[in-house]
C-alpha cells in the first residue's frame, strides 16, 4: 500500500525545515520531514552552542548498545517500531507490508540528506542496510559526554527521540561511527549548517556536552552558513 501524495504533502508541509536567507539555515533534505534544524537560525544554534558545557570526552568504559535499550522499540506506542517510524517519515512514495496498518516500510525513496543521492529502499536480509537510521548524535558519543550517568529511561529516550533520528545512506552512516562534529560532518556540504544545529539541539535538549575540539567545528560550521 502506497501511502497518497496528499497525505505526504500535507505532513511535508507542517513539518517541512524552511528558512533561508537572512540568518537561517538551509540545507534539508526533502525526505527530512523533521526539518533539519526544526526551522532554528544560526544566531539560535550559536546561542545554544554557548549554553553546552565543554568537557573532555570521558572513557567509552561500560558502553553497550543495550545500555540504550531494546533497539527499535515502539516508545510512541503507536504499534510500529521506531526505525519504521523514521522511514516512513523520511521516505516518499512508501510501500507498506499489507496487514500492519502502514507500519512496516517494504519500499521507498531516501533523497538522502548526507549525500545528496536519491536511494532505493528495498526492505530484505541483503538489502536494508543500504538505508540506515541513524542517531544524529551517536549513542557512544552521548555516553561519553553524560548518558552514561542517566537511568536507562532517559537513555532509551534518547536513542528513540525523531529528534535524534534520520534515515540516510547505510555506508555513509557506518563511516561516521560515533564520530562527533570534530571527527565526522555530512560530505554535502549543503547539509553541514542543519546537521551541526540538530546535533546541538539534541545536545541542549538532554544536557549533554562538547569538547573543546567539537565546539571549534560546530561554530566554525555555523559561521559558515
């Protein structure tokens, strides 16, 4: 079942990330349905960039992906598991598995945010991976600058926020790892600006911190905008 274009228009259209110009970041993707800074200006996203603590990166001892929770569960209770709620708000012209309600996404197009590519999803053993989700602010990352410190809930929280989340090219995704911003940004450059600024609302949102190094990179990022 393919989900109508009115209906992807009309969620496009509420949720879309905007603004340009004039101090604001450009850059979405138009699969972001997020938008990708959820519509913040720079001026905002270097406000919030000055709020973070800047610490050292603390010891990745005791990080499991575990730590963070069953992967992909349905924390919304809407009956689908995260991962499929991310691609059916990423994807256009969804396909859906007959009998789940438009829940499990078997075929999609990802104009891919960090690549500028248009990919093909085919749900199967050998071909998901080429779209993955992926935790804009890695979870190693975040347990290295707090998280390992939270109660399980708020780290499952985490690793389940749409905030936190987008579908992008797979091997993209496993090239950046836990990078942060000092170590890893999207090569489309045009994505550099709402990829930074979403990465330090996730950061103001749960009270995580940056390096020293990180902060540099986001700001000159932002700078650049």
């Amino acid at each position: 079942m393919m989900r109508s274009a009115l209906g992807r228009s009309a969620v496009a259209a509420a949720m879309a990330f905007t603004l340009a110009g004039c101090g604001g970041l450009t850059g979405a993707a138009p699969g972001d349905g997020q938008g990708a800074a959820g519509g913040e200006s720079v001026a905002q996203a270097l406000k919030d960039l000055d709020r973070l603590q800047v610490k050292g990166r603390a010891p990745l001892t005791g990080f499991d992906r575990e730590e963070f929770g069953p992967a992909w569960s349905d924390v919304d209770h809407n009956g689908c598991d995260t991962r499929n709620d991310i691609l059916k708000r990423d994807l256009k012209d969804e396909r859906f598995k007959s009998g789940t309600h438009d829940c499990i996404v078997v075929s999609g197009v990802l104009d891919d945010p960090y690549s500028g590519k248009t990919i093909n999803f085919e749900r199967g053993q050998k071909t998901s991976s080429a779209v993955q989700i992926d935790h804009v602010v890695a979870l190693a990352d975040a347990w290295q600058k707090g998280a390992r410190q939270w109660p399980e809930s708020k780290r499952k929280e985490l690793a389940n926020d749409p905030l936190n989340l987008l579908a992008v090219d797979g091997p993209l995704n496993s090239q950046k790892g836990a990078g942060d911003a000092a170590t890893w940004l999207p090569p489309r450059r045009a994505y550099r600006c709402p990829y930074v600024s979403r990465q330090i609302q996730v950061k103001v949102k749960y009270d995580l911190w940056v390096t020293a190094a990180e902060k540099d990179a986001m700001r000159t990022v932002l700078k650049s905008c």
